[in-house]
C-alpha cells in the first residue's frame, strides 16, 4: 500500500516535525516527576524516615532468611500431617525428622520414616510405609511453573494396594474423584529406590501379588529398575516382572525402554517397548506377545471380557494413548485357525469399551466352536476337536459368564474367507456383535455353504440371574446329500433344504436355553429326489422296496415336497406337520424331539399311492438320541397284520390270507403348496 507521506518531497523534515510534539511531551513529564512526586524524590534524597525503613526492610529480609536457615523444620512435622490427615482422611504421619534445604539452586527436602494409613475399611493395613525419602527439584524452571526434580531417593518404601469386589481402591486418596488417569510424575533425572515393596489385593478377580522394587545406578548386572513378583490369581500361581534401564540422566524428551512379563491362568503375556514420555505413564508402545490355553482366561489378567477359544499365540504392536489402549496388527493362531486384526480398549463414561474387528484367511469350523461353549478334545492323531463337554450330548454345556457381560461394553466384526474341510460344508463365515448395558446382540449370524447359507441374529440379556435368549436363524439351499450319507455310492437323498428356528428361553448354556425354550422348528425341501428303495420302504413295501434295497438298485423317485414344522414348548418340540411327498408314497410323521435330553421319537405312517399286491403295512419309527437316532419298524403292527392274515387262511381260504397285505393305492399326492407356506 503507497504511503502518502513518503510522495511529499521534504517527507523527512515532515517526520521530524510531527515527532517534536511526542518528544517534548515526555521530556516535561519527566521534568514533572522530578519536580513533585514524593516517591521518586525519597529514592534520590532519601531523609530520615527512609533510610529507617530501608535498614527495618533489608534488617527483616535477613531475619527471614535467618530464621529459615536456622529453623527446624521438624516443628512442623505434626501440623503438616494432622492437615493431610483431615484432607484424605486417614491417618498420615511424619515420624522421622524433616530437613529442608531451600536456599539452593536445587532446593531439596529429605524426611524419614513416612506413614500413609489405610481408609476406613482397610484401617488394619497402611497403604504406604518409606523408610527414608530424599527429592530435590530445579529453582528456576519453578519460578515459570515446570517441575523439574534432578534426584529423587527412596529408601524400604512398602506400599499396599487394596481393591474390593465393589470397586473401592486403598490407594485413591480422594474417593469423589477415583479416576485420576494414568500416572504422571515431573521428570526426574536420577531415580533411585532400594528395598522397595508392594503388594496387591485384587479380591474381584482374585489376585494376590507381593513384589519386590529396586532401582540401582551402575553398570552391573544389577544396576537399573527390576520388579519381581509372585503370587496366585484365582488360585493358580501367578508371576510378574519388569526390567527398565537405570534412571540417570533421563530426559523427557528420550523415550525409556523397558521389558515385562506377566503369567497365571494358563496365560503368558510379553511386552517389549518404552514409554514415550518418561514417567509419563500414559504414553508407550511396545510389542505384545500373548499365549495361553484360552482367551477368556485373559479377563482375570486385564478385565476384558474375551470368548471362550482353544489354545492360542498372538503378536502385534500395543499402544497407549492417554486412556485409549490400542492391539494393532496383531496376527498368530487360535487352535487349529489363523487369526488377524485389531483391537481398541478405551472409556467411554464409566465404562470399559472394546472395540474389535478380526479376521482369518482360513477358520477350522471346531475351533469356532469353542465360541458357543465347545470343549476341545485332542483325537489320536493329535487334532483338536471340538464337544459339548457331556458324553453323548450334541449341545455345549458350558454355561455363559454373565457377570464379565456386565461389566464392559464393545463391538465386534469377525470374518473368515476360507474355512477347512468340515462335515457341514461351510466355506464362509461372517460374524458381528454389540454388547452394552449387559445385552450381547448377535447380528449378523452368517454361514456360507458350498450350496445354500444360513443366517440370523441372536440376543442374549445377561442383566437376569439366568440369561434370557431369543434366536431367529433361517437356512436357505442346504442340500439334503450334506445331511443324509450316500449308499453304494449314490446319494440317498437329494434336494435343497429351507429351514428357520425361532426360539427363546432362559438359560445360561447353550444346551440349558434348548431345554427350556419356546418357538417354532421348520425344514421344507421344495422338491428333490430319493432313492426309489427307501421310498418304498416308506410305505414299508416288501417286494418293492427291499428287493430293490437287496440288490442295488440306485434308481430314484421324485420328492414333490417334504415338511416338516414344530412347536416348541418347554424345550420339546411337537409336529404339528410331517409330510414327505414322494411319487410312489404319501408319508406322514407325527412324534416329538426333546431338545433338553436330547432325544427323539418320532412315526412316519407311509400309504402308497398305487396298488400293491404284497405290501407289508408298519410305521416307521426313528429313536434314540440325536446323536445317533436308531430307525426301525413298529413290530406290534407287523405282528398284528400277519397274525390277521392266518387268522383269515385258517377261518376261510388260504387267499384271504393274502388280504391283509393288498393295498389299492388310494394316496393322493399332498398339496404342497399349502403345505410348505403353511409352515412357520
């Protein structure tokens, strides 16, 4: 921008003109001041009276600094902890003597034998106990409000640490604010510590940890910071240890590196990293490795809630963000299956929150098992599979851990793109999760076949004594010969399946919610074929299906439809439906699944729909447990019907005899189309 004043061709001369003004003004304030004010006067030609007060405020100057230099600092050893004693309410005293050194560029106080008591309810145990503590810190950067401490020594400190099932800490000096965050100490150039202890009560998960605390300079195999423990976790033996360099020469600028391990309950926990700011506890990073025999186990260790899985290892890069924890690119194996992603533990309110997105390239279908409360069983050939924890039961029978539901929230998308070689066929599986407020949804529940798929949602509310689940699952194309085993070769049965279960009920197991749950059971297969001798057989055709059953006969008959839809109440399930329409026979079932004993019995009465000269008429009946059901026929029938026709050959003709074996095929074919929208 031009200045106007620099176009004028004298603009020098006008500067200086317009200058004089401001300068003559300040030379007659000057001149003023000189003349009559009183203070600057009594500085220049102090009288009397000033030079009193001048000798009163330097003689008082040095008589504070006397006294400070010659006071005994242990008169106030008392005052100091009455003070803290009605501030934190508990008892804190200063027993030993109290040196003060003020008058230095690193002011220092050293005070022995210092005594922090417990709260109200844990009067029996002191909290904190030093034998002798010594700490200086830089004059200058405390004049613009850094705290810099160039030495800190402690001597015997034994601290207690205390935290009750209600959530109540012995180490919160002000219990209105428990939270304080992460620890934050000012930095600290030499830190050393001898013949430190602590020891941990952690009565809700219960662990029990004494440790041994020290910090030597030095270049010897003992010189730097060591923390040795032991002790038990939920009854199990439990050991920790950390290793750090010595503290000497710490900056706060250069990262502090240190290492540390933590094993009990099976698992085994390994960092290997620094924290970014030294002292600064809520900044580092480090590598984390972690093994053991299952995840849940993990929750005693960090309180994170964590399902139940097989034998796992997992690596990846740990990091601490303030109160943000994040496990990211993490990659090993859980079991038998591979397992990637990343993990983020943070606050949110008063809640712990987890958030988790995992994936695998190729799942073993057992080791997801375990999720649902499968126990995993090493087979002969070293292979790890997966049971429901009973013999002879086909449900999981461990029960769900409400009380770990309750106390985090979080979410979670798992994913697997590749799934082993299983007996269902699944090729696909894709899961996700919300859990908060103590209600664990399940959405989406998803399976991929290599045909047909199956999906659905879950919700399980553990905020009841006994968690209370509903579950609405559908499958879509599962093909029947995935089911049913081939004979000679040749399939059995073939066609697609379309199923739904919708069920709710109490139950803290999954086998515990079938025994006791309501809803409806349905599987209807559109169309499909089956082999021409048991579908004979269905209408228990001796000549023809037999015959064809004895010699090999791989011909088929068509399934115009099949249905089949239950009730459920009281973790039994009734037929209200049971049609198997196939060309030669019209089949109907009746008969109950008892999904608590996990058993059945049902009967499948079979009417042909052509005209038989022999036919031998008897139900089919299928029972046992569902692990291995036993089919048969009903022998009373059998009996009855060949008792008839003797009775008619001795009473009459030998023809008549034949009579109770002659069917007219009067069957119609069902109508399948109501049938199959009739079904739930």
């Amino acid at each position: 921008m031009p200045n106007p004043l620099k176009d004028h061709p004298n603009w020098l001369a006008v500067r200086d003109r317009a200058l004089v003004p401001a300068g003559a003004w300040a030379r007659d304030r000057r001149d003023w001041v000189r003349a009559n004010d009183p203070v600057y006067t009594s500085f220049r030609r102090p009288g009397r009276p000033e030079q009193i007060a001048a000798g009163a405020t330097l003689a008082l100057i040095a008589l504070v600094i006397v006294f400070l230099m010659l006071f005994d600092w242990n008169w106030l050893r008392g005052p100091i902890g009455g003070w803290a004693s009605a501030r934190y309410d508990r008892e804190i005293e200063l027993r030993g003597d109290l040196d003060v050194k003020l008058f230095s560029w690193t002011p220092s106080a050293h005070i022995r034998d210092v005594r922090v008591g417990g709260p109200d309810w844990a009067k029996e145990k002191d909290t904190l106990v030093v034998e002798d503590a010594l700490a200086s810190v830089r004059f200058l950067p405390l004049l613009s409000g850094r705290v810099e401490m160039p030495l800190v020594q402690i001597t015997r400190p034994e601290v207690v640490l205390i935290a009750t099932e209600d959530g109540r800490k012995s180490w919160v000096l002000n219990p209105d604010r428990p939270d304080t965050g992460p620890t934050r100490l000012p930095p600290i150039n030499r830190l050393t510590i001898r013949d430190g202890r602590v020891s941990l009560d952690e009565q809700g998960r219960k662990i029990r940890l004494n440790a041994t605390v020290n910090a030597r300079e030095g270049s010897d195999g003992n010189a730097g910071f060591h923390l040795d423990g032991r002790g038990t976790i939920n009854g199990t033996p439990l050991t920790l240890m950390v290793r750090g360099g010595p503290f000497i020469n710490i900056k706060r600028d250069r990262p502090y590196g240190f290492k540390a391990e933590l094993s009990g309950v099976g698992t085994t926990l390994t960092a290997d990293g620094s924290i970014t700011r030294p002292f600064d506890l809520g900044q580092f990073r480090a590598t984390l490795s972690l093994r053991g025999r299952d995840l849940a186990d993990i929750y005693l260790l960090t309180g994170i809630t964590a399902p139940n899985t097989p034998p796992y290892r997992l690596s990846g890069t740990l990091t601490r963000d303030d109160t943000v924890f994040t496990f990211n690119d993490f990659s090993g194996r859980v079991g038998s299956s591979d397992l990637s992603g990343d993990l983020k533990v943070y606050k949110a309110g008063d809640r712990r929150r987890v958030e988790a997105d995992l994936y695998s390239r190729l799942l073993d279908i057992d080791d997801l098992a375990a999720v649902l409360g499968g126990t995993p069983r090493v087979t002969a050939s070293g292979d790890t599979v997966m049971t429901s924890g009973a013999p002879g039961k086909l449900l999981p029978v461990a029960p769900l851990n409400v009380e770990r539901l309750r106390v985090m929230d979080g979410t979670l998308r798992y994913r697997a793109t590749q799934v082993k070689r299983n007996e269902l066929d699944v090729r696909r599986v894709n899961l996700g999760a919300e859990l908060k407020a103590g209600i664990l949804n399940l959405d989406p529940v998803a399976f991929d076949f290599n045909r047909g798929e199956l999906d659905g949602t879950a919700r399980i509310d553990a905020n009841r004594k006994v968690p209370y689940s509903t579950a609405d699952f559908r499958l879509r194309g599962y093909p029947l010969e995935s089911i049913i085993p081939a004979r000679n070769g040749a399939p059995t049965v073939t066609g697609r399946a379309i199923g739904r279960a919708k069920l709710e009920g109490p139950g803290a197991s999954v086998h515990d919610f079938a025994a006791n749950s309501k809803g409806t059971l349905s599987l209807v297969v559109p169309q499909g074929q089956m082999r021409a001798a048991f579908a004979e057989l269905l209408g228990i055709n001796v000549t023809a299906g037999l015959g064809k059953l004895l010699s090999g006969d791989t011909g088929v008959s068509e399934i115009r439809c099949a249905v089949a839809d239950f009730t459920v109440s009281g973790g039994t399930a009734t037929a209200r439906t049971f049609v198997i329409d196939t060309t030669p026979v019209l089949a109907r079932g009746s008969g109950t699944i008892n999904l608590g004993a996990e058993t059945m019995n049902l009967r499948i009465d079979g009417e042909t729909k052509k005209a038989r000269l022999v036919r031998l008429w008897s139900p089919i009946t299928i029972r046992g447990p569902l692990t291995a059901p036993k089919i048969g026929v009903d022998q009373a029938s059998v009996a009855g019907q060949v008792g008839l026709g003797a009775a008619l050959g001795a009473l009459i003709n030998p023809l008549a005899a034949l009579l109770p074996f002659v069917d007219p095929g009067l069957a119609k074919d069902a109508n399948c189309g109501a049938l199959i929208s009739g079904a739930r």
